[in-house]
C-alpha cells in the first residue's frame, strides 16, 4: 500500500491535455480566432470546444461555402482563414474552395478531420475512407498530416508560413480522428506550441531591378498601369496612390483592385480599357497575372495582327512569384517582391521630379473615357419596363456610392460584367467576385466573412443561377444576424431565361429556370427580411431599408429575361462561337 499512494499523489498533480486543447491553442497563440466550419465525426468536439474558449466559430451549411469564406477572410485580413471540415465527403467539398484559394493567391486553412491511417492505407474499408492527404497536395500550396499531440504546435506554424508567405495560397492540414483524443504532458504540450514570428517576411527587391523598371517606364511614350488583387491583398493602399499619382501613368484595376484608387479617379483608364490596352507601349502590372483575364497579354486586346500575336508592348511585372515573369509573354523588367516592398522602392527612386506621360496619350485615353461615360450614361438614365441589367445596377451604383464602405459581392454571367463595370468602387477591398476561375457559388460565403471580419454592411449582386449555388447559406445570414443585403437579379435562367427545349418535349431548356420564382421567400423562412422589386424604384427602397435596419434581406430583382447574353462577356470563349 505504501509504494502505491505516491503513485496516485503524482498522477493527480499531472495537468494533462489533449489533441482538441492543443489545435485550439495553436489557433488561438497565433491570433487566428475565427473558424469557417461544418460539424461532425470526428470534429464535432472541436466546433464546441472551440466555442467554449472564445473563438468565434461559424457553422454553414455545406463545407464549399465555409471554404468560401476562409478563402476571402484570408484575402481581406492577411492571415490565413481556417476551414474546419469532416472527413472523405466534407473534406471533397470543401477541397473546392482550398483549390480556389490557391488558384486566386488567397491564404487559407482547410483542416480536416480523417480517419484512421491504417485502416484507410491498407484499404480496409473505414468510416468516411479516403486518402484527403494525396487528393489534396496537387491542389493546395502545401498540405500537411500531423499524428502525434506533440507535433501540433508544429503542423499549425507550418501551415500558417505557407498560407501566407510569398505567394499566399491554400494549406491542407491532415488531422485523423485519433489525433484528437491523445493526451500529453501539458507543460510539454504548452512548450510545443509556436507563435509563428514574422509569417509573410518582406521580400525587398534587388536595387538593379528596380532600377531596370525604372528605366523603361521612362522611356514609355504610352505607358499604362494595370492593378491586380495582389496589389489589393498587399494593402499598400497609400503608397499604391502616389505611385500611380506621382507618375501620372493612366491605370486600369482588375475587378478586385477596384476601388484601390476611386474608380472615378482622373487617372482611371477603366472606360477606355479598350482603348488603352492596345495603345499601351510600357505597361506596368502590379499583382495582376497576365492570364486569360487579361487575354495572356497578346492577342487582338493587345493590338497583335493575330489572336496570338503579341501588340509589341513591353511589360514591367511586380510580383512576389519569381516564377510569374515570362509566363505568357516576354515580361522586360520583372520587379521580385511583396508590392508593398516594390512600391516603395520605386517611390524612393522617383523622388519628386517624374515627368508626367505625354499629353497625346492621355489626352486620347480621356476623350474615349468622356464619350463611353456619355454613352453609359445615356443607357442608365433609361427606365424600361421590364427591369433590365443596367436600370437595376443604376440603382446599385448610386447606393454603393453614398454607402463606400459597404462590402460589395459579386457574381453571375451578365450580373457580374455589368455590375463591374456600372458600379463605381471608391475605396480598397471593398469588391469581391468570382475571381481567377470565374466560380459560381462564393457569394453566400463571402457575404458571412466579409460581414464578420469587417464588421461592415454587405451587398451581394447575384445572377439567380448564381446565388442557387450557396442560397441555402442564407439561414446562415439570419442565424447570425448579419447585416447583408442580397439581390437577385432573376432573369429566369443561367445568362437568361428565354431559351426553349430544342427537341420540343415537357423539359425545360437546360439554362431555363422556373419561371417567375420568388427567392425573396427563402429568406423569410428563416426570420430574414424579403422583398420583391420590378421597377428601379422599388429596387432603391428595398436597399436603402436593407441597409438602414441592417438586416439580413434577400431582394428578389426582376430583370427582363431576354437580357442577357450567353456566357456575359466571353461568349468568344464558348467552342461553338469558336467553331463560328
Ligand atoms: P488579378 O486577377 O486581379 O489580375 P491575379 O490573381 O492574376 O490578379 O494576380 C495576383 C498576383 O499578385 C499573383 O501573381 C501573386 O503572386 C501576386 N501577389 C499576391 N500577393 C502579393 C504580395 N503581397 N506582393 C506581391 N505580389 C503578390
Ligand atoms: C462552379 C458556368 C458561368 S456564369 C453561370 C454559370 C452557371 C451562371 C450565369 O447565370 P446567372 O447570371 O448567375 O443567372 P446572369 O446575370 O448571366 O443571368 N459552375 C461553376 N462555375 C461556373 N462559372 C459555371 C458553372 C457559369
């Protein structure tokens, strides 16, 4: 008896935790406080206990849309957004949104639970049986599986350096099911946890490169600036403007650096985009890839005889991806490093005497700006009836210009190109759409994170096949009472409403929907605020209630179904306008 009671004294005074413990104090030391979730075996736990140590914990209602929004709370914070997931099933859908981030340059976690490691090696046949590990690395920047307690500290600090580092992207994190219940030491525990010091280390770019930049941009008779969401993402805001300011170089913003300067700016090429392209012969790209978005920087965009032809523009490219340069054309003076680090550098070496562009090229580029403006304008002033595109959007341009702080979300076919380019942006990171892959289905997701980590109204403008994508998350929006205003601009169908069944039977054409639907009601269902609008007028009332009570709402928009055009504006990119 006497050599068993110290036995017990000690195991009482051994403070034990566990896998659970230690992901959540991982997270947690390292400022991440918020997770993107769906429960279930094995994280059920996590969810609840997570919750129970203060961090905020978001449950959807399908995993593609949590992934969503980790991806975009990624590109708004810059720090990697945490996707919690199941297994094999919840993993895959949420292996959408991991591959997306990658592809758009957005930091993001997707940790999901699996299941056991022998049993799914040797193919026995477990619960929600899958290799996540091997499905994930071809799409994720990193992916990673951690077995042991003791290495979690390790496992997070490793996916948060490479989420965020260099060129941001998706981390898969591997944690199986019997991870989570070890119980370790928890001094030992404690000691394997690691704030991960400096996680996106400048990258300063070599003096010679700079100077190379420099060099060619002043020699440019047309120079021209186009600004990406890399530049967006690097929030380098002010120091973005007075480079573009201080050279007095003519810009163009992709869709998500709208705003990074005011899209009414003087120096913003947006209404002459085909104008100035072509006409360029410097352009200088700050976090814009020269991928298909751009037509691969050649082509008859770029003024070349041919679809492939290169226009004889030289390019200067700043990006953090050494690999980037060269990927589609020839880019003369490539400029390594976070924007951030770039911009500044450039700046130093400009000092205050750059000559500004010659007064041809920025005289021509504004005539062509005043008269599309003209013509815009004439085409918004109308008020058809049915609704269309533009008389909705009219009244979604004046709303988000008294309202410039309000998150705007965007997607569909036409709903996305017309609201591009009708609504003005006036401030940095304020416009979040479909991105490098021109994906359905980010809104509801982006509307939940954009509302959470900005604390700001939402507005999502959605095409109605869109928003069928992640409509269901708006029991979300009305669980956690966010202040996000949804409209639909429902022309009946995928790019619109009107085509017919072709071999004439009971089916409906594959883009038709039914007709007249009312998504307004879907809202309702859950305690949310809808309202149906056919004319401009109530299109505007419905918003500015939206907005004044900060409700959730969904607006149903009726938009003329003969509207829209196939596929928005790349139809071109359809095999058969190809084959034509
Ligand atoms: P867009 O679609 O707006 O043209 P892309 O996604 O094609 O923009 O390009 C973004 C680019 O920005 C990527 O090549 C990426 O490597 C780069 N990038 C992202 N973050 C940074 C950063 N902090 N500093 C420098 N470059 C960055
Ligand atoms: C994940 C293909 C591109 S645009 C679109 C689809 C289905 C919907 C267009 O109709 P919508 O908008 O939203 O009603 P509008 O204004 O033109 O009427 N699946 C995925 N991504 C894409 N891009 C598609 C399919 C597509």
């Amino acid at each position: 008896m006497g050599t068993v009671e110290p036995q017990i004294a000690t195991d009482v005074q051994t403070q034990h935790t566990d896998g659970f413990q230690l992901v959540i104090d991982a997270l947690k030391l390292n400022g991440l406080d918020t997770i993107y979730a769906l429960p279930g075996i094995p994280i059920t736990d996590l969810t609840r206990r997570a919750q129970a140590e203060g961090l905020r914990v978001l449950s959807f209602r399908h995993e593609q849309n949590a992934g969503y929004a980790a991806s975009i709370a990624g590109f708004l914070t810059q720090k990697p957004g945490i996707c919690l997931t199941v297994s094999a099933p919840g993993f895959l859908n949420g292996l959408n949104a991991l591959a997306h981030a990658t592809t758009n340059c957005f930091p993001m976690i997707l940790i999901s639970g699996s299941s056991e490691r022998e049993i799914v090696d040797l193919q026995q046949g477990d619960y929600e049986e899958l290799d996540q590990l091997a499905i994930a690395k071809p799409l994720a920047k990193a992916a990673y599986r951690v077995l042991h307690a003791e290495d979690i500290g390790v496992g997070v600090a490793r996916a948060i350096r490479a989420a965020v580092s260099g060129r941001p992207g998706g981390v898969y994190l591997d944690l199986p099911a019997k991870l989570f219940a070890q119980s370790i030491d928890a001094s030992i525990g404690k000691n394997s946890l690691i704030k991960v010091v400096d996680p996106a280390p400048k990258q300063i770019p070599a003096p010679e490169s700079v100077k190379r930049a420099l060099d060619l941009l002043r020699s440019a008779r047309k120079p021209l600036i186009i600004l990406g969401k890399g530049a967006a993402y690097a929030q380098a805001d002010s120091d973005i403007r007075s480079l573009v300011e201080k050279t007095g170089i003519p810009y163009l913003p992709m869709s998500m650096a709208k705003g990074l300067l005011p899209d009414t700016h003087e120096q913003c090429a947006s209404a002459a985009r085909s104008f100035a392209l072509p006409g360029a012969d410097v352009v200088m790209l700050i976090g814009a890839r020269l991928n298909w978005l751009l037509s691969h920087g050649k082509g008859k965009t770029w003024g070349g005889k041919g679809h492939k032809d290169w226009g004889g523009q030289k390019f200067i490219q700043l990006d953090i991806s050494p690999q980037e340069a060269d990927s589609n054309v020839r880019i003369d003076a490539p400029l390594v490093g976070d924007i951030g680090s770039c911009v500044s550098a450039l700046l130093s070496a400009i000092g205050s005497g750059w000559a500004k562009p010659p007064a041809d090229w920025l005289n021509a580029i504004q005539e062509k700006k005043t008269a599309n403006v003209a013509k815009m304008s004439e085409t918004l002033a109308k008020n058809p009836s049915p609704m269309n595109f533009h008389s909705a959007l009219n009244v979604v341009r004046d709303i988000v210009k008294a309202n410039p702080d309000a998150i705007l979300v965007n997607e569909g076919a036409n709903a996305l190109d017309f609201t591009r380019s009708i609504v003005d942006m006036y401030k940095p990171r304020k416009r979040i759409d479909v991105g490098t892959w021109g994906i359905m289905g980010i809104g509801m997701g982006y509307c939940v994170a954009a509302a959470v980590v900005t604390r700001q109204q939402v507005i999502a403008i959605e095409g109605d096949s869109a928003f069928g994508f992640s409509g269901m998350e708006v029991e979300t929006l009305c669980r956690y009472n966010l202040p996000v205003c949804v409209v639909v601009l429902n022309n009946n169908g995928v790019y619109r409403g009107t085509d017919v069944n072709p071999a004439g039977g009971p089916d409906a054409a594959p883009t038709v929907f039914v007709k007249g639907a009312r998504y307004d009601k879907l809202i309702e269902a859950f305690g949310g605020v809808g309202a149906h609008a056919t004319t401009p007028a109530e299109l505007r009332k419905a918003m500015e209630e939206a907005l004044r009570s900060r409700k959730p709402t969904l607006i149903n928009a009726v938009i003329d179904e003969t509207a829209g055009t196939e596929s928005g504006r790349i139809t071109s990119l359809n095999p058969s306008a190809k084959k034509k």
